[in-house]
C-alpha cells in the first residue's frame, strides 16, 4: 500500500517552477508511451485504471474502481455527495497526493505510464490540467493568468507569448469580451469569465487531458451554456472528465457516464444507455431523481 503523502512533499495547488522544466521531459507522445508499455491494449485510451482503491487513514474513498477513460470523449462522473466523484477525479492528476494519510492501491496508467511508478507528479500535472467549481484567477492581469504556465515552461519572448494568449482564449471561447481588457485585474471579471479565463490558463501550459470539478455549479444559466458548448468544441483536441451533480448536463455533454455510490464504481456505459437503460438499478434510481 503506498503513502502517497509521504512520498511527495505539499506543494501549493499550481505548478511551481523549481523542477517543472525537468519533470515535463518524462513524458511522450501518448501512442509512443501506450506502445511502449504494452497496457490498455489500444492507443485511443487516455487513462487505464486497474482495481484502485483510496483511503484517507482509515476511511475507504475509492473501492476496486477499474474503468478506461477514452481520447477525445467527455467522461462524465455522476453520483450523489460524497460518493468519491472528485477523488476520484483529482487521482487522475495526483492531486491527492497533498492530502495527508492518503494512501492508494491498484494502478493507473496515463497514456500507457503508471502515475505512481513511471511519472513524476509535475510532469503528470504539466499533461492532466485542472479546472475547480469555483473560478480561481490569480490576483494579477489577464494576460498574466494565462502566460503564467507558458512562462514556467520556460517561454520568455513576448511575440510568443502574445500568441499564446489570444489562441488559448479564442480556445476558451473569451478572447472577443476580453481582448481590449488584458492587462486589467482578472478579479475584475464575472464568474463566467472567470471560469473561462481559468479555461484558457489551463490551455496555455498545453495539456492533452481537461480534468473539470463541477465547473458550471456557480455559474448562471448563460454561462453555464457557454461552458458546455466549450466542453463539446474542446473535445476535438482534448481528452475532458468532468464531476457534475446535473444529470441533463451529463446526458447533454457527455460521450460516457460513470455512477458513483459510496466510493464504488456502479455503471460505466455510454451516457445513452446509461440514461435510458441503465443495467443496475441504482443507476436507474439516482438518474430517475429518486433518490441523492
């Protein structure tokens, strides 16, 4: 059973320079890495996960979770409160690794490398990008909340820089509102640009995995709509797994659902078949409103 805790030391909740340059360089182009490991058995899977299970000291998370996570897809994680969703979703990254007596069994395997053996956490992190339920822009400009990433890689000149901002935004579905306003406070901005700021931030440090924690449940309608529209066109490029507590955002969005009850895994299916012929009936209760 390893320590997860133990073995990495806390570090704050963004990239931090000191090591990233090195740790980026452990990873490879995802066929190239899939090929060489000889897991998952396909180049389309992003993630493989095989029996895992988490555990906060004594208190059992996740419980024998075993499910593949497709390139190019929308992956919706579904349950009711407190059922593992976002535990699970911040494994993917190895943000729990921050969460003290976190201790986790089984293998996950990211573009066919184990997350815990083969890859240094910071390179994971570099690749497997995260958007929170709440908007977290950074107390500076604009343009600085998105070069923050592209400047720890490294990238200094600004021609380059400029670029990287207006196609990370354009990406975010946000540069139009905002192009005239980048170098003003991004603290200044609504909750949906934020979000979509947050988004384009993301985006900047090139990631090939979205990871989304309820990033709508804040948001108002509108926005909320601009964000699973985002979602879908983000897609083409990007692999997305999103926690949502909405169902008819998961049935609009998503290519495949996952239920969650109780730190286990209950269906993974097509979010079709999910919704409309659920095979346990716990599925068909919660997605019913019957119960969570």
């Amino acid at each position: 059973m390893t320590s997860l805790a133990a073995a990495t030391p806390a570090v704050p909740a963004y990239l931090p320079e000191d090591g990233f340059l090195d740790a980026r360089r452990d990873l490879k182009p995802a066929a190239e890495t899939v090929k060489e490991a000889g897991v998952a058995g396909s180049a389309d899977l992003t993630f493989d996960v095989q029996n895992l299970n988490l555990f906060y000291t004594d208190t059992q998370a996740l419980k024998n979770i075993t499910m593949s996570i497709h390139q190019n897809e929308i992956t919706a994680l579904i349950g009711p409160s407190g059922c593992g969703k976002s535990t699970f979703l911040k494994t993917l990254n190895r943000m729990n690794d921050w969460v003290e007596g976190c201790r986790i069994t089984g293998q996950v395997f990211f573009e066919g490398k184990d997350i815990f053996k083969d890859l240094d956490p910071l390179a994971l992190r570099y690749r497997v990008g995260m958007v929170f339920q709440q908007p977290t822009p950074f107390p500076k400009s604009i343009f600085e909340n998105v070069v923050y990433g592209p400047r720890i890689q490294g990238i200094s000149n600004k021609s380059e820089l400029s670029g990287i901002v207006e196609q990370s935004m354009r990406q975010a579905a946000v540069w139009d509102e905002l192009k005239d306003r980048l170098h003003e406070s991004a603290l200044g901005l609504s909750g949906g640009q934020q979000q979509r700021l947050c988004i384009a931030r993301t985006l900047a440090a090139r990631p090939s995995v979205i990871l989304m924690d309820e990033p709508t449940s804040a948001l108002d309608p509108i926005s909320t709509q601009k964000i699973e529209d985002l979602a879908l066109e983000l897609k083409e490029k990007y692999t997305i797994v999103i926690v949502t507590h909405s169902m008819q955002q998961a049935r609009r969005i998503s290519d495949r659902t996952a239920f969650f009850l109780l730190g286990e895994l209950i269906e993974y299916r097509p979010t079709l078949d999910v919704f409309t012929n659920p095979e346990s009936s716990k599925t068909e209760q919660y997605v019913t409103g019957r119960f969570g």
